[in-house]
C-alpha cells in the first residue's frame, strides 16, 4: 500500500533569525520581561568581555528603559571594533546578522538583533562616533561617522519584538531577568533606570562587583 505524498511529515529546517525565534529556549530566559532581562545581559557581556577583539573591558555600564519602549546600554569600554572589519565596505554586518563567531562574546550580539525589530550600535572610539542601523531582518544602513567625541565606550539600542514580548515592559521582571544572569559577570557596576514617566527617572536597580543586587526606588528630577 502507497501512501499519497500529501501524508508525508513536512519537516522545515530553520535557520539563522528565524531558527533563534522558533527555539527561543536557549537563549532567553522567557517570553516577558525576563526574556528582555536576558537581551540586556547579552549586551552587558559583551561590554564587560575580555576578549582582545570582540570584547568591550569596560567598567560600568547603565541600562535604560526609554519612553517609546526601547532600551539603552552605555558602556564605558572599547566598543564595537572598526579596524578589524571589511576594509572594502565597512559594516558591523556580520556581527549582528549572522551567528558565525563561535562562543565569542560577539556571538550573542546576533541574539539580541534576532529579538529586536529594529537594533542601533554606536561605537565611540578615536574622536569619532560610528553608527550603523539595523530594522528587521534585511534592512539595515551603512556604517558611518556621525558625529565627534572625546569619550569612549559602546551604545547599543534596541526595540524588542513586541509579537514575542509583547507591548509592555515591566521593570522588576526586567531586573529580576538581568539578575539571574549578572550573578556571573566578572567585574563592573550596572545601574538599571526607567525614563518612561515624563520629567523623571527612576532608578530600580544597582549591580555592583562582588555585591548582591540593590533595590533603588529613587525618582531623580530631569534638569530642564
């Protein structure tokens, strides 16, 4: 007896974006804010990672919750590299777009762009502030200058998937998701701050070295 191919199991091979959302498992902690918990501590171990090229070896980092729902890390590191790219067409490309660098701390960038719908990293670095803007799955901008500072460090922004998240952002799940995986970074302090009351921000947690998490619920008045 034959069977019509119609009956056959269809099996689909996922891969790159789509394979990280479909078994989202093994990288974020949950579909809530825990899981945005987690996109933040993938930036911070980058920020904080050793690695002589793909490694930020900052000190300090603060986390944002902006207004429109996005979040913000600055850092006080080397940021993203500028030299050790495409010398034909500059791009970050690689880094946040495909996860080919094996259990670097550049690796997990991927992840965090697979979860984002749209993804901004700015390196400050020799005088200079690089940018490049990554929106969806194929849509991103050229990396560029565009702008001048003294300072140094990494600024990754980015807007979580809503259809995976959801719409809002609770700010102790999203403390209680970074703390469970800075319990393991070596070195530096992390203040995690919510902007989206108008006119103030709120501290809600501060992560120093080698010290448990401290609540902070102190609003701070924006200078005019």
């Amino acid at each position: 007896m034959t069977r019509n191919s119609q009956d056959k199991p269809t099996i689909t091979m996922l891969e790159g974006f789509d394979g990280v959302r479909y078994r989202w498992q093994p990288y974020i902690e949950a579909t809530d804010s825990h899981g945005i918990g987690s996109m933040v501590w993938f930036v911070l171990k980058y920020s904080f990672g050793i690695d002589p090229v793909w490694g930020s070896n900052a000190t300090r980092a603060l986390v944002t919750v902006l207004p429109d729902g996005g979040i913000r890390i600055v850092d006080n590191g080397v940021g993203l590299p500028v030299d050790a790219i495409s010398e034909e067409r500059p791009s970050w490309e690689a880094v946040f777009t495909k996860m080919n660098f094996g259990c670097t701390p550049a690796s997990d960038l991927f992840v965090v762009s697979a979860f984002s719908r749209c993804l901004v990293a700015e390196t400050m670095k020799d005088g200079h502030v690089w940018r490049q803007e990554f929106h969806g799955d194929e849509h991103w901008s050229d990396l560029e200058i565009v702008g001048e500072s003294p300072a140094h460090g990494l600024v990754i922004t980015f807007w979580p998937r809503t259809d995976i998240f959801g719409p809002s952002i609770d700010p102790t799940e999203l403390a209680d998701g970074m703390d469970h995986f800075l319990k393991s970074r070596p070195h530096g302090s992390v203040t995690l701050v919510d902007e989206r009351n108008p006119g103030t921000a709120s501290s809600i947690r501060c992560w120093e070295p080698d010290e448990t998490p401290k609540p902070r619920r102190r609003s701070h008045r924006r200078r005019a």
